[in-house]
C-alpha cells in the first residue's frame, strides 16, 4: 500500500466512526459533518452518500436530501427517494417511483408499507385497504398496533360510502376508539361515536400520563379527539357545547395545522350569518397554506364551499361570483352548489332573469340536474311575483308534476291566481294519474284527503268519490272517510250511497244506555257546580203530614213617619227640594259688604289708622325715590281649573 493511501484510509477509518458514534447518539448534525469528511477524501463513496442522504432525511431536511440523491444519481436508493417524495407532497411523483423500481417483482417490505401509506394520501382507499390486510397477513412484529390502527383509518373514510365494508378492528388503545369513532360518525351513529370518543379522550390522558408526557404535550393530543366529539355534539344539535370546545381547543393553539382548518371551518358553520368579522378571521385559518397538505380533498372543498357562503353572507357581490367560479373550476362535482351560489346573489342584485338564464343553460347542459334546477328557477320567479311562469315551470315536469308536494303547490298557486277550475282540474288529473300508474309513494292519506274536501266544496262529487275510495283503501276502518263517501255518493248515485251506508255502525253501537239516560237527565242545562250540588244532595223524609205543612206569608212594615207629622195638613210638595230652590228661600244680607267698616278705635293697631289715612301717602310718595316696576307678561287665555282644596272628610273609612 502506497504512503498516500494510509492517510486517506485513516481520516475515512475515523470519521466512520464519529458516524457511528453521532448516530447512535443521534446527533444527526454532527453525523452529517463528519460524512462530508469521508466525501472530502472519497466523493464516490457509496456508504458515505447514503449515510448523508440518511441524517438529512433525520433531520427533517427532505428537500435538501432529495436534490441531493438527484444530483449523485442514486439510484438504488428508491425507498430514501419516494420517502423523500412522500414528505415533500409529490404524492403521485412517489408511487411512481415506488413501481417504476419494482418492476414485476415483489417490493420488500419497507416499501411496500410506504406505498400502502402514499395510496392513503392519494384517497384510493380500497386498494390502500387490500394492502393492509396483506401486510398485516404475512407480518409479524412489534409493529402490529400501528398497522391495525392505520387499518381502522383506512375504514373510517370508505365509511362515507354506505355500500363498503368496513372491517372490524379491536379496540385496544386510544386511536383505535377515536378511529372506531370516525366509522360511526361517517355512518351518521353520532351517538356511539360520542361514547367512543369520550372513552378514547380518557384512555388517551391515562397512557399519556402514565408516560410522563408534559400537560402541553397531553393537551395537543387530546385536542384531536375533542374536536372530533364537538363535530358529533354539532351534528346532533348542541350547538352551544361543540361551540366551546372548538373555542378551547383554538385557544391552545395547536400546531397540528389539519386540526386548526377543521375547528376553524366548524365554527364558521355555527356562526351562519351572526358574528361575521370572527367568521371571515377562522375561514382565513382554515384556508391557510399550511394546512392544504393536511387536509383530504373533500375537507378541502367543504371549506371552500363555506367559503362562497360566507361571501353571500356578507353580501359581497363582487367576490361571490369570483370565488363561486373559481369553486366550480377546482371542485367540479359542486358545480350546482356553486351556480346556486351565485344566482342566489344575483337574486339579492334584482337581477332575476339573469340567474334564470344561468340556470336554464344549466339544465339543458346537465339532465341530471333539470328537476333541481327548475325548482331554482320557480323560486326566483316567485320573488319576481310572477306566479303563471312558475305554474308553467311546475307543469313542465312532466309526470313529476303529480308528486303530492308538486301537486300542492299547483294547487296553491292556482287558487293565488284565483282559478279554482284548474286547480279542481289538476287534483282530477293526479286521482286518474295514481289510479291509472298504480304507483306507491308513500303516504298519500293527505293528499286524497284534501282532493276530496276540495271536490266536495266545489261540487264535483263524483271526482270526490273516487279520491275517498283510494283514501278508504289506505285506512279501511276510518269511520269519518266512510261517512264522506256515503255524503259524497248520496249526490249522483243513491243506491251505491246506501249500500255504502250499511257499513257505518248502528247508533246502538255509538251510544250507550247510560249516555241516553244522562242526556235525558233534567240537570244537564245546569251549571256543572250545581248538578254536582244536585246529585249530592239528599232528601230528608219529614216527618210531618203535606196537611201540617204551613204556609209562609210575606209580612208587610208600615212606613215610618215624622215626629210632628199631622195628618190633617197637607205635606209641602216643595220638600224634596234644596232650600236654595224653594220659593220662600232669601239670600242673606251684609256678608262681605260691611266687613271692612272701621266702628272706632277698640283695640286697633296704630299701624292700620295709618293704612287708611290718605293725607300721610301723599306726602311718602313724594318723598321717596323712584323705583322701577316690574311687570309680568300676561298669559294667553287658559282654561282656568278648580284647585285641589278639597276638606279631608271625616269618619270611618267604607
């Protein structure tokens, strides 16, 4: 070996070793410092470049570590590669790799696991599923528990289809419960998924504690499963208890950027149309680029779709129609909802026939569609007060059109423009389509009964007739119906009226022996106080004869008369009179006439002598200075009212 070569060999024989010390200490920093020394000698080192590729890829350096696999063109390092693919979101990009490697032989276990968990992000679900099963087949280690329960989340989704099967897993740890929680709530069992969940919340504090996990680190993980019980506490409408939680759990704020979009866009839907500056901040969270990788595409359109909702919330016009085309483009299987959408804000823009146009060519595009559309476009006519359209639109349904809550609206319609002849027309037409088509579609009890009460009013007693017979089918021992027919039969076909009678039960049978005689009782007009009284009551036997019974007579008072009555002298026939009406009344004299009069000095005041000695006030006013009077405006003319001087009376009170 030459000189140069025992240096080389050394600097690689002791940076392995710092690799290897640094990697079991996993100090992939340092690992990564001491491979570029191996590189620095030896640039072709296979070991080194997969070493490099190894701690970038621990250290979470995924785009580093594939530009550098590109770069040195490694192939042979398929796994690190499509992993790589894998983090960086090139989902697709992945698989490829994965099969393009593998050709017709059987992948190794590493990378059949990681396809199996690309083709859950890519949402294929059944084939994801096949491959579970597979792998947990012919496995068996330590990691048993992660792929059952990667198992159960591979069912939880196909859940959302009613068709699937979802295999059973054991419910040992706490994602399996939250996860056999999803399974429920996708399948509309909000109430078991509740259970579940509030089991997988418990086992999940025990085992994390139990761990020594930190309090925050406990809160992050269980955050995942309240949000989930505040989606099943939502749908089974507490609204105030889901409300809260979504509100805690923002609260902590969670960097699981997934479970941030959910509570944000779940809160948004409780607001509706209240709150809407909160909800436009939460839908910004929910639509944030960090959370587009986390999300699976129909989470992804749900918030879109609330999105457009809440722009027509707000009434912003210009953005409605721009994110509901942007909506339609992305996620073309809510086109409807998106054209909706916008024709619901062109309505709010009085822009009527805008929208129906829109529809229309809608329709015409999509037969699947037409029936929902044309109910769209019946909704706008009737805010436009154009009723004989809308009754032309409904008519245009075809056979449709006789769908009990189509034909009431007709009906409804017919009768607001004031034609009952058609509207008798069209329920004639529905009793004929039903009997002819013999069709079943539900309970149609309602819609026959209230045909026949319409034909009775309006005359048409034989169109009467046949829609009881179909009502009497569906409930033979209806009583009423029967009595209806019998009316109803009674105008145009007596006999058959009569036959019909026979089946009504005999008066015997409604009444009884103990309602006539109540009826026939002499106390029934009276109150039910005093037939009570009545009936409780019991008569004595006298013990006297009806001949010793004495009559009662009414004695009669004499009226009392005055003291100094005298019965010769006619009475004064001015006696009801006041005094002050009587002819022989005088006003009395003096009063206030001589009340003033001075009759000499018995003990007056100096003081009044003065008051009335007119030579001294001549001399005082010419002595004293000039003041200055003031006069208070007059009041215009008032309606003068009696003071309040009433005398409190005396005596007891009554």
């Amino acid at each position: 070996m030459s000189k140069d070569a025992n240096p080389k060999e050394a600097v690689i024989k002791a940076a392995y070793a710092d690799v290897h010390k640094f990697g079991n200490n996993r100090e992939f920093d340092k690992a990564v410092k001491a491979v570029n020394r191996i590189l620095g000698v030896a640039p072709d080192d296979p070991t080194a470049l997969h070493c490099k590729v190894v701690c970038l890829l621990q250290l979470s350096k995924f785009e580093e570590a594939y530009k550098f696999i590109e770069k040195n063109r490694l192939s042979a390092l398929v796994f690190e590669k499509s992993y790589c693919e894998y983090r960086l979101n090139k989902q697709a990009q992945a698989l490829k790799t994965i099969d393009d490697a593998a050709g017709a032989q059987p992948l190794p276990p590493n990378l059949k696991e990681l396809r199996t968990q690309i083709l859950y992000r890519l949402e294929r679900y059944d084939e994801c599923l096949e491959s579970y099963k597979d792998i947990i087949k012919n496995t068996s280690d330590e990691y048993e528990d992660e792929r059952r329960t990667n198992l159960s989340a591979v069912g939880a989704n196909l859940a959302l289809d009613n068709s699937k099967d979802i295999p059973e897993v054991p419910e040992d740890t706490y994602e399996q419960y939250f996860n056999s929680a999803c399974i429920h709530s996708n399948r509309q069992k909000f109430a078991d998924a509740e259970r579940k969940l509030r089991t997988s919340e418990k086992l999940c504090r025990e085992f994390l504690e139990e761990e020594g996990a930190s309090e925050e680190e406990i809160l992050e993980e269980v955050d995942v499963i309240r949000v989930q019980l505040a989606y099943c506490l939502q749908l089974q409408g507490k609204i105030k208890e889901a409300s809260t939680i979504y509100a805690e759990c923002l609260r902590h704020k969670p960097k699981d950027a997934a479970l941030v979009a959910v509570a944000s866009n779940n809160s948004v839907v409780i607001n509706k149309d209240q709150n809407v500056f909160d909800s436009k901040k939460k839908i910004r969270a929910a639509m944030a680029e960090a959370c587009d990788a986390k999300l699976t595409s129909r989470q992804k359109q749900v918030i879109a779709l609330n999105n457009c909702l809440l722009a027509l919330y707000t009434n912003a016009s210009d953005q409605v129609h721009q994110l509901s085309q942007k909506l339609a483009q992305t996620y073309p299987n809510v086109e409807f909802e998106a054209l909706l959408i916008r024709c619901t804000q062109l309505g709010k823009d009085k822009k009527h026939k805008e929208a129906i146009e829109q529809l229309q060519k809608f329709a015409a595009a999509h037969p699947s569609h037409e029936f929902v559309s044309k109910f769209a476009i019946i909704q706008l006519q009737l805010l436009q007060g154009n009723r004989r359209d809308a009754i032309e639109t409904l008519l245009s349904l075809g056979e449709a059109k006789y769908k009990p809550g189509i034909v009431s609206a007709l009906v409804s319609l017919y009768l607001g423009t004031d034609n009952k002849t058609a509207a008798s027309a069209l329920l004639k037409s529905a009793v004929d389509w039903y009997k002819k088509n013999n069709v079943s579609s539900g309970d149609l009890s309602d819609m026959w009964r209230q045909a026949a009460e319409f034909h009775l009013r309006g005359g048409a007693s034989e169109t009467a007739a046949s829609s009881l017979e179909e009502l009497l089918k569906l409930n033979p021992n209806d009583m009423k119906v029967l009595a209806q027919l019998v009316i109803a039969y009674a105008q145009f076909n007596p006999k058959r009226a009569l036959e019909i009678s026979r089946k009504l039960p005999k008066l015997e049978t409604l009444t009884t022996a103990s309602e006539i005689d109540a009826l026939e009782a002499a106390n029934w007009v009276m109150s039910a106080k005093a037939a009570k009284k009545s009936a409780n009551s019991k008569i004595e036997p006298s013990p006297t004869t009806p001949g010793d019974k004495k009559k009662s007579h009414n004695r009669k008072r004499k009226g009392k008369l005055p003291k100094n009555y005298n019965a010769e002298v006619a009475p004064d026939s001015e006696r009801w009179l006041p005094k002050y009406e009587r002819t022989g009344f005088r006003k009395k004299r003096g009063g206030a006439r001589g009340k003033d009069i001075i009759k000499g000095s018995q003990g007056m005041a100096s003081g009044a002598a003065d008051q009335y000695d007119m030579s001294n006030r001549v001399n005082i006013t010419k002595n004293s200075p000039v003041t200055p009077v003031f006069q208070e405006t007059t009041p215009g003319p008032r309606q003068q009212h009696r003071k309040g001087g009433h005398k409190k009376k005396k005596g007891g009170r009554f």
